[in-house]
C-alpha cells in the first residue's frame, strides 16, 4: 500500500458516516496515520478497539473519508 502526504487530499474530499468500505479501497490513513501495509493497519486497528476512527481512502478516481466504529475485543 502507498500513502499520500498530509496535504494530497483533495478539496472534493468527502465525509459522510454512511459510507462502507469496498473491494478495491486503498486505505491511505487511519486517523491521520499513513498506512504502509496490512500489518500496520491490523495493529492500528488494535490499538483503537472501541473506538471511532476515520480512514482516508482511494477509491478509483476519488479520495474520500469513511468513518468506522472499530469493534472491542472479546
């Protein structure tokens, strides 16, 4: 996975809690967090169990924000 610098995001990004995730999504951030690779964001993930946090996310042509209510651990 790449990730983009803190200013990349365009001005046509796009907040909206409704949206969910999607085959193909490159997640970018979490949280203001570049994303590397699938190992960092397990253990990001990990670390914000029960809690909110915002992914910025490329999805084909578009950047935009998804909010995801990470679940606590049983």
């Amino acid at each position: 996975m790449r990730s983009v610098s803190k200013h990349a995001a365009p001005q046509s990004c796009r907040t909206n809690p409704d949206l969910r995730s999607q085959p193909g999504d490159l997640i970018l951030r979490l949280n203001d967090v570049p994303v590397q690779g699938v190992s960092q964001l397990e253990s990001l993930l990990k670390s914000h169990q029960g809690k909110s946090v915002a992914l910025l996310v490329r999805r084909g042509p578009d950047t935009l924000f998804l909010a995801l209510q990470v679940p606590s651990a049983e």
